[in-house]
C-alpha cells in the first residue's frame, strides 16, 4: 500500500532527491532571466523568488489539504457504482501530517518545490509585460486551487489515477515526474496568461512582420540547463520512488533516461536549427533540451534507454518547429517558450508513457491507492492517458484561463505603456540588474 | 474587444470543456472498449476545434500592430 513506510534506504535515497529538485526551479529562473532583455533581468529573478516564496506558504495553507495524499481522507462522487475521488479533504496547514519520513510527509515537501516549479513556468511568457503584484495573485491562486486539485487526481489517488482500477484502463493514469501536473498545468497557465497580457509592444508590426527579440544573455540560459538537469533528476526519481513504487536502485534507469532524453532533444534541436538557419541557435537548443526533460518525466521509470532517446529527439523536434509556429502563425508572443516547452512537451511525454511504456510484473501506480492488475501489457494505458491530455485541455486550462481573467478585470497584469519602455526593473524594481552599465555623471567629477 | 472575437472565444472555452464532458461521459456510459476510444477521440476533436476559435479569436487585428 501507499502508506506503508519505505526502507531506510528508500527514506534516504527520497529525501536526497526531493532535495535535489529545488535546482529545477533555479534552472528554469535563469533561463527565463537570459531569455529577456537585460533591462528586466532583475525583475524576473524577483518575481522567480517571490513566486517559490508564495507558493510554498500557500501550498502549506490550503493546497496540501485539498491535494492530500493516496489513502488520506477525499470526497468521492459516485457515478454508476464506481466512486470518483475528486478533492481530497486534509486539514489545512499541514496539520495531522506526519513530517517524519514517511511517504505522506516526504510527498508534502516534494509538492511545495513541485507547486513552486509550476507556478514559474508562466514567468517566462509573460515576462517584460507582466506586473509583479499580478504575477504573485495569479500565484497565489495557482498553489491554493489549480495545482492541488489535479496533482490530487494524478498523485493523490483521484479519479485519473483510479482510471486502471475502476475502468480497466492500464494503472490507471500514470506521470512519474510531474509532466502533466507541473508541466503541462503550468504551460496552460502559461498559455491563458499570454492571451490575456497580449504581446509585447513592438512585436508585431502593421507589415505583419514579427521581428525576433533575442534574449540578453545566453549564459544564463545555457547554466541554467545544467542547473534544471539537476533538478529534474530528484523530480523524476523521487517522483518514481513514491508514486510509482519504485526501489531506490530505480533512480539509476531514470537518471538514465532524464540524461538521454534531454540530451536527444537538445541535439535535434541545435541540428535542425543548423540546417534551417545556418547555424545552431542556443535558445532554441536550451528550450530542446528543457522540453527533453520535461517529457522524460512522465516516462522515465517506465522505458527503456533506448525509447528515451526517441521520445527525447521527438520532443526537441515538436519544440523547435512548435515556437515558431507560435510566434509567426498563432500571433503567441512567448519570450520564454514556456507553452511549446512545457505545455506541449510534457503532452507529447503523457501520450509517450502510453505508446512507450513497459509494465515487468506488478505495477505501481501507488497514487491509485493499491498496487494494481499490471498484468504486463496493461492494455487501455494510451486511453487512460489521453483521457489526461482531454482533461489538462477542456477543465485545466478554461478553469486557469477563467480565474486569470476575473483576477485581471481587479488587478490589471499588464504595467503601463511607460513602463514597458523603461523596463520592468527600473519601472516596478527602481534599479536595474546591470547597473555599472548605467554612466554616472559623478564618475567624470576630478577627485 | 470586438463583440465577434469575445463570442468566438466563449464558443472555443465552451467546447473545451464540452470535448471533455464527451471523454468522461464515453468512461461512464459505454462499456466497449472500441466506442469508449472513438468517443474519447471525438472529444479531443472537439477540444482542438475549440483551441482554434479561441486562438483565431486572439489574432491581432492590422490596424493594433506595432
């Protein structure tokens, strides 16, 4: 069951890696800050450390009580003799939580780092436009309502993850690392709030032209890669640790395939960016590589090595034709890439688990609330997770389109003209990131 | 905002969740596993119909460019 405890090993190996997964967020900040113009670097690191700042305080109020955790106390509906546990019912901050190693406890802690990585992701969309007293409402909302409520249905034994026991489907539906819950929930939040801010001023011109706005530092971004890989390898294991039923030596395949997958995606990105422009383009490939990582979490317990490479090298390929595709045709001004990095990243990693995935004797959706059927093929799993995809795009995403655009009509998010000329910084932060860039009249004074 | 883009974007969210509705209901209503799918699949059109009205509702008019 779920809640049995986990070996002392297990408790080690888990807390390690929840510990790891803080480095995903810092990734993904620096990322979005390289993305952007130097003249709202600072801004974005702000709103980044704010955001992980309010969503861990709110998830600790209200958002652990209605995601809960598999076995814990949930309302259940009943439709045709099947039950279907659609909110769980813990009380709030995190009281009668047992923060002592066992799983319920660990989950807790994972899912603070997890609700903060998601509440990032719409960062980098809605990035030099976006103000940052409307960034933490928008937050704020996410960690208490949008995130808990599906991550309990894919975590913490919901309908989506009884899908196997209660209608035959596979195990149910299955994400190890947080593809759907964190990624795509947090690409869809990404999408909804771009609609709603509109594009930057100057993106598109009268001629139809959308000319590129390069981002100011490509170190960043690059670093940042490096951090995000760190990062994912403690989402995906302690993901498949104690969602997934996975032993501790579990963490060697899916470190494997997290490496591999970004690896695949990163390098189709760069190689078609080579052959269609001339040269490698290092946004373009840094956005392949996150989209690797995105979409090996929700299949890396579940395939082999050889499967990450091809889910990895498809996900670059949909990444690099799928921003542009955004940018030029849909009219989508998305600095950071976040929805075809995240959104339709972590779509194509839910729909590969149920291509893909291999189930070896009994398998594990934990989240389900029992170890169930796995009676190896798992038939019905691709339906089960479609019915996810279905989900994340006809609730999930008009339920954060909706809360976004009732927050707007109080808090508008959008600064002013003016300070869409001056830069986020100097306009919400009053200094800049680089300020030595900045002369000083003083320096010329003789001394 | 224009009055056609606001009633082409309710459309489009309407039947977002309208797809999803038709996944649930094909879970709870049909047994068979072939229909259960079809209807799953018919829902997921429904969805993509409905993203499109709601990005062709986003499209920037001519005269806002710039």
């Amino acid at each position: 069951m779920p809640t049995s405890g986990l070996s002392e090993i297990g408790m080690a190996t888990c807390i390690f890696m929840i510990l790891l997964s803080p480095l995903a967020g810092a990734g993904l900040a620096l990322i979005n800050a390289g993305l952007g113009r130097s003249r709202s670097a600072a801004h974005i690191m702000m709103a980044s450390l704010s955001v992980l700042a309010i969503a861990a305080l709110i998830y600790f109020a209200f958002g652990f009580g209605w995601e809960g955790f598999t076995g814990g106390p949930a309302h259940v509906l009943t439709l045709s003799g099947k039950g279907w546990n659609w909110i769980a019912s813990e009380p709030f901050f995190f009281r009668k939580l047992a923060l002592d190693g066992s799983p319920s406890g660990l989950a807790a802690l994972l899912q603070i780092f997890c609700v903060g990585l998601a509440a990032l992701i719409p960062l980098g969309s809605g990035a030099e436009r976006w103000s940052l007293r409307a960034t933490c409402l928008s937050t704020a909302i996410l960690a208490a309502w949008t995130y808990p409520l599906f991550a309990h249905w894919v975590w913490g034994g919901g309908w989506l993850a009884q899908l196997g026991v209660n209608y035959g489907l596979g195990n149910g539906f299955l994400d190890v690392g947080g593809a759907s819950s964190i990624h795509v929930l947090g690409g869809l939040t990404a999408l909804a709030v771009t609609w709603i801010l509109g594009p930057r001023r100057g993106k598109y011109s009268a001629d139809g032209m959308a000319p590129a706005i390069p981002g100011h530092n490509a170190v960043l971004i690059l670093f940042g890669c490096l951090l995000a890989l760190l990062g994912w390898f403690g989402l995906n294991s302690a993901g498949a640790i104690l969602f997934n039923g996975g032993q501790p030596s579990r963490s060697v395949l899916v470190a494997m395939n997290t490496i591999l997958s970004a690896a695949a995606a990163s390098l189709t990105a760069a190689f078609i960016t080579k052959v269609r422009f001339g040269k490698p383009d290092a946004s373009l490939t840094a956005n392949g590589w996150i989209a690797g990582l995105v979409a090996s979490s929700a299949v890396c317990a579940f395939v082999i090595p050889a499967e990450a490479v091809v889910i990895g090298s498809i996900a670059g390929m949909v990444v690099t034709f799928s921003i542009e595709f955004f940018e030029l045709r849909l009219e989508v001004d998305d600095p950071g890439g976040a929805i075809s990095v995240h959104a339709l990243g972590g779509i194509w990693g839910i729909l590969a688990l149920g291509m893909f995935a291999h189930f070896h004797g009994p398998v594990p959706n934990l989240a389900s609330g029992s170890v169930s059927l796995a009676d190896g093929s798992a038939s019905g799993q691709w339906l089960a997770q479609l019915i996810g995809v279905a989900t994340l795009l006809g609730f999930i995403l008009p339920m954060t389109y909706g809360i976004n655009w009732v927050l707007n009509r109080f808090y508008p998010f959008r600064v002013s003209v003016e300070g869409e000329r001056q830069g986020m910084d100097l306009h919400e932060l009053g200094a800049g990131a680089y300020p030595e860039f900045i002369t000083h009249s003083e320096d010329f004074i003789p001394r | 905002m224009r009055l056609g883009d606001f009633a082409m974007r309710f459309v489009g969210f309407m039947l977002l969740v309208a797809g999803w509705l038709l996944a649930l209901a094909a879970l709870v209503i049909l047994g068979a596993p072939v229909p259960r799918a079809a209807f799953v699949f018919a829902g997921l059109a429904i969805e993509i119909l409905g993203l499109i009205f709601v990005f062709r509702s986003y499209s920037i008019p001519r005269e806002k460019k710039g």
